[in-house]
C-alpha cells in the first residue's frame, strides 16, 4: 500500500479548484470557500513553499483546466453571487455559470482572455489537453432558467481560437474526472439525473479522438462525483469524492489490464479537491467536507504527497 505525506498546506482553503503540474511546480487555481476565489498559488515542490501567481481575471469553481506547452486553459465553471450581487439580480440564485475561456502565459504570467464555449454556460465539466486540443466534457448548465446536466463535448483548437463540437458522452455527466494517456481520453466517475435512485455514476469510458466514439471500461468501485484525477505512467489514480458521503478511497485504473484496484485511503474524506502528478508522485490539494458537529463546511488547504 502507497503511503501519504503532508505537505505545506495552501495559503487560501478552498474547494472547486484546479491544479496543473508545470515542471516542478504545481499551479493551484481559483475555486472557492464560502465565496469565489481569484487566486493562483504555486507550489514548489524541492522547497515545499508556496507563492503567489497571476489572480485569475474571471472569478471560478468547479472549472476546468489543462495545459498544452507553456500555457494554462481554464473553462466553464461558476461564481458564488454576493448578497450584493443577488441584490442586483433581482433574485435569489447563488450562481453565475461561465461560458468564456482563459489562458495563462507562463513566461509571461499574464492572463488573456480566449473564445468562449458556443454551446453556453457550464460548471462542473471535465477538462483535458489532447492531441493540442483542449476537450471540454460534460458538465451542468447551473442556469436558474435552464438548469441540467449535460452530454456535451466541445473541442478547442488553440491555433485558431475556435471551438467545434466533439463526440457528446454516452449520457449526460457533471463532475466526472479525466485524464489523457497515450493519445485517448480517460473519463471516470461523474453524476447523472437519469436514474435517481442512482445518480452517482461507476462508468468509466475512453475516447480515441480518431475513432470518435466512446467505448465502456471496467467500472470504478465506488461510483462517485467530483473526485480528483491524475495518470503515472499506465495508472489512472482517482481521489475522495463524493457518493453521497465524502469519500477519502483512493482507487486506481490499470489501463494495459483493464481492471481497478483499491490503495491506502486519504487522510481525510473529501470531495471537489485537485490532483496532478509531479515527477513520480501524485499530489492531492485542496477540497471540502460537511462539518460533523456544525453546520456548514470545511473549506480545505491541506496538500498532500502520495507514495506509491
């Protein structure tokens, strides 16, 4: 069994957030605690310290991020209304969902604003480079007219700065997890309305992009939302969630054997938190959990190293 080791915790506790592994740093971006966050912090991983990067222009949860090269794409997501804003608004709803794109430069940490989604506003989608195209999968409009889980792909060609529409998913999915390995992409997990009695989703399916069809893997053990992801080598790693309780499992794919098998839990149980790899070791940051004895939430920094 892997082993955990606690790390320095983010300055800013938070869930909904992203991660993005860049050399030997990671990038923690945006997300929320009781309102939306801008921040960008980076954590050096030789030095185990964290600093602060280029605050994110739009405000974000439960986004999408991915990085092709020297450059960080962030998608879709949603803000948390303040009282003033609902004010404003006329009415009560607590969301704004997101439909506009942005990029970071890592040489030089600036923010620029990209084409938005054509297809409208979603959070709680899953976002993944492939084959230099950025793939916005699945998701939940959090419309107060029109809310509902979606299907939808779209695919970002970040040469032209256009979107075009990709193969939808196999049933409509918000908060499933991705990774790409080898060229295919990876999805796990997610929730659906289809079947209330089961809207947590165990599906585990790949895309070839050149077939352009989704076929169905084994499933995942514990059928589960807003996990964190990552992929070493031939191994998708999947992280916490939520089932509806908050699950600390960590779960891992064997893509060569077609098969799951469990490892050492987390330390806590957690859903809406990150995971990305660097060097050997999967990382995992950030989230958040129902407090046991009040009400509310614990909005989580804690950054955690796991040892195969």
């Amino acid at each position: 069994m892997g082993t955990w080791i606690q790390r320095a915790p983010m300055p800013t506790p938070r869930h909904d957030l992203q991660s993005i592994a860049v050399a030997g740093t990671i990038y923690a971006i945006s997300g929320a605690d009781d309102l939306t966050v801008d921040a960008v912090e980076i954590y050096d991983v030789a030095s185990d310290t964290w600093t602060q990067g280029p605050p994110i222009p739009t405000k974000r949860g439960w986004l999408g991020a991915a990085r092709i090269g020297r450059r960080i794409y962030v998608a879709g997501g949603k803000t948390i209304r303040t009282p003033e804003e609902k004010k404003a608004y006329g009415h009560d709803y607590h969301f704004t969902s997101r439909d506009n794109s942005e990029v970071l430069d890592l040489d030089e940490q600036i923010w620029s604003a990209l084409a938005p989604m054509p297809g409208g506003p979603r959070a709680g989608l899953a976002v993944t480079a492939c084959q230099d195209q950025i793939w916005a999968i699945g998701g939940n409009t959090m419309l107060r007219e029109d809310p509902g889980i979606l299907d939808r792909v779209e695919v970002y060609d970040v040469a032209t700065d256009t979107w075009t529409p990709g193969p939808a998913l196999p049933r409509p999915t918000q908060g499933p997890t991705v990774v790409t390995h080898d060229g295919r992409i990876y999805l796990t997990g997610g929730i659906s309305d289809e079947d209330p009695q089961r809207p947590c989703r165990s599906e585990t399916y790949v895309l070839d992009p050149a077939v352009g069809r989704w076929e169905a893997l084994a499933p995942v053990p514990t059928g589960r939302e807003s996990s964190g992801s990552c992929v070493l080598g031939d191994l998708l790693y999947t992280f916490g969630g939520k089932d509806p309780h908050y699950s600390a499992a960590t779960e891992i794919y064997d893509i060569q054997a077609d098969r799951w098998f469990e490892d050492a839990p987390m330390p806590v149980g957690k859903a809406w938190l990150s995971a990305c790899v660097v060097g050997e070791r999967p990382f995992v940051m950030g989230g958040a959990h129902k407090w046991e004895d009040r009400e509310g939430y614990n909005w989580i920094a804690d950054l955690h190293e796991f040892a195969p």
